[in-house]
C-alpha cells in the first residue's frame, strides 16, 4: 500500500531502473517474479509485490512524506546503530544523536545487483562513514515467494560497543484495528506505553488500540488482517516489537492512512542488546512470506 505517485513508477517500469521519488533516488523493477522499489536514501525497502499477489503489495508507506533530510515513514527502515532511546553506540558527546540511529537518512550506494530467474538480490552500503567502529551493510534479497532483509554490522575498530537495532516493517493491512498477530501467547513484554511495565501476553494478540510493545520471544510470527496472513521470520532477535499509535499517529500521516499498516518488527532492544568486540560481525535478518494455504 504505497502512494499512487510511486506504484505509478513502478507499474512504468520495465525490468530495472534508477528513477526519482520524494526528493530521493529509487531503485525499481518490475518483473516476472513481482515488483521492488528501494530508496538508496538508508537502503529502505518501500514496496515489494510478488506476483500474483493483490495490488497493494505487502507494504505501507505513507502518502504525505517529509521532504529531504527526513526520513520516510513506512517500508522497511534500518534503524542502525541503535533503537529508540537505547543510544549506547551513539558516538556524540552528549548522545543526542538521531532518533533510531543515522542509518535511516544516510545515503547509501547500490554495490551490486545480482539476477537470477526467480529474483534479485541488492548489495548496499553507506556512502559516507557513520560509525567510528562499525560499517552497516544491508542485503535486499526478493523473488516470487518472500522478502528478506539483513543488516549486517562489522566492527573494525578496537574496543567493544554495545548495539541495538531494528527493521522496522511498517506491514500493509486493510485496518490494523481488526488484525490479529499469531504467535506471542505467552510471551513476556515490555509495554513502553506503561512504562516499560513487564507484563505476559494473555492469549494471541488482538490489535484494537494504540499499541508500542517489545516482546522476549524469537518464534516465527504471523499477522493476520482478515484477507492475508503473512509470516514474519526473524534472524538473531530475541525482540519482536509490534507497534501502532493507534488515533494519534506521527505528523507525517493522517489517522485515516495510519489505519492501514501495523508494524511487526525484527529487533535487537534493551532485551537482547548485542556487545560486539573487535573483528566481529551481528546480522540482524527479517524474512516475509505468505502463508501457503492447504487444498
């Protein structure tokens, strides 16, 4: 569910191509295998439709992005090198640096495209230096089955640093107020709009309000919206944040475009930070498909 001005770039693609949106450069195909858009402003995945699938794709972006250097709200950002307010490896003299971390609106270049017959695979990498002892790469890998993403961290400095992260899916669905996410009974989580409270989920979760949660769980997720149920697989997270602002969303959308996605994402929190020491390397994975029904 993207903004018609980018599925109009996308349904005008032919194969791939480099073209402009929002201000910012986007990488586009358009194939047999289904359709792809990555901004190359913090190698952010916007939309990914296999083919076959309905024409919203799988997922949300809002239709009012901020203009240059914001960032755009939706797709997949790489929150990188920290989380929310977990800003250990923020590297500023009084850690005031950006919310989620630089990643999300550093530029980034495209190193290699590799091609096969049933998708693509992207190689990216940040243009300029963002950490003095971490350097991010990010894989894009999409075929006619799934989406998967990793952030790898490798450290080449001298001395340990502490990491959080996130992919922050923001998940296309007809109303996030009518979804149910599969796979959290039971699991403890902090509600950070209780004050970090720990509390256990009783049941599956059913989303009818606002909601900024992290979960202490690694299992496979589904979310279901009443038309698809999607799996969410994550690679080294034992935090699965589910967020919604429920009737006050950001300035960046409205209440009525806020309606349509929910974000289920693959995270390293104050739950399961990550201590990387010299020489290292951390990827954090998330994979998307769809759940294949039986006949």
């Amino acid at each position: 569910m993207i903004p018609e001005s980018l599925a109009t770039l996308v349904e005008e693609t032919r194969g791939q191509r480099h073209a402009h949106w929002a201000g910012r450069e986007v990488w586009l195909a358009n194939e047999a295998w289904g359709q792809l858009a990555v901004s190359l402003q913090g190698a952010q995945v916007l939309h990914y439709r296999p083919a076959g699938d309905d024409n919203k794709g799988w997922l949300w972006v809002t239709p009012t992005p901020q203009a240059l250097p914001g960032a755009i709200r939706g797709g997949i950002p790489l929150c990188w090198p920290w989380f929310a307010d977990e800003n250990t490896a923020d590297e500023s003299p009084d850690h005031s640096g950006p919310m989620h971390g630089p990643a999300r609106k550093a530029d980034w270049r495209l190193d290699a495209v590799d091609e096969h017959e049933e998708g693509v695979e992207l190689h990216l990498s940040p243009r300029e230096r963002l950490h003095g002892q971490l350097i991010p790469r990010a894989v894009i890998q999409a075929n006619g089955r799934r989406l998967h993403v990793e952030l790898i961290t490798e450290h080449v400095g001298e001395t340990p640093v502490k990491i959080t992260g996130a992919l922050h899916s923001y998940l296309a669905v007809d109303d996030a107020f009518a979804c149910r996410v599969e796979g959290l009974a039971g699991a403890r989580y902090l509600d950070k709009l209780a004050d970090f409270a720990e509390r256990e989920q009783q049941g599956e979760l059913g989303v009818r309000g606002p909601l900024d949660r992290i979960y202490r769980s690694n299992a496979e997720l589904c979310l279901d919206d009443g038309t698809r149920r999607l799996r969410i697989a994550r690679q080294s997270s034992d935090s699965a944040v589910v967020w919604h602002p429920g009737d006050a969303p950001p300035g960046d959308t409205s209440v009525e475009a806020a309606r349509h996605f929910l974000c289920v994402e693959a995270a390293n929190t104050r739950i399961d930070p990550v201590w990387l020491v010299p020489g290292a390397q951390h990827l954090l994975g998330t994979t998307l498909s769809r759940e294949e029904t039986t006949p």
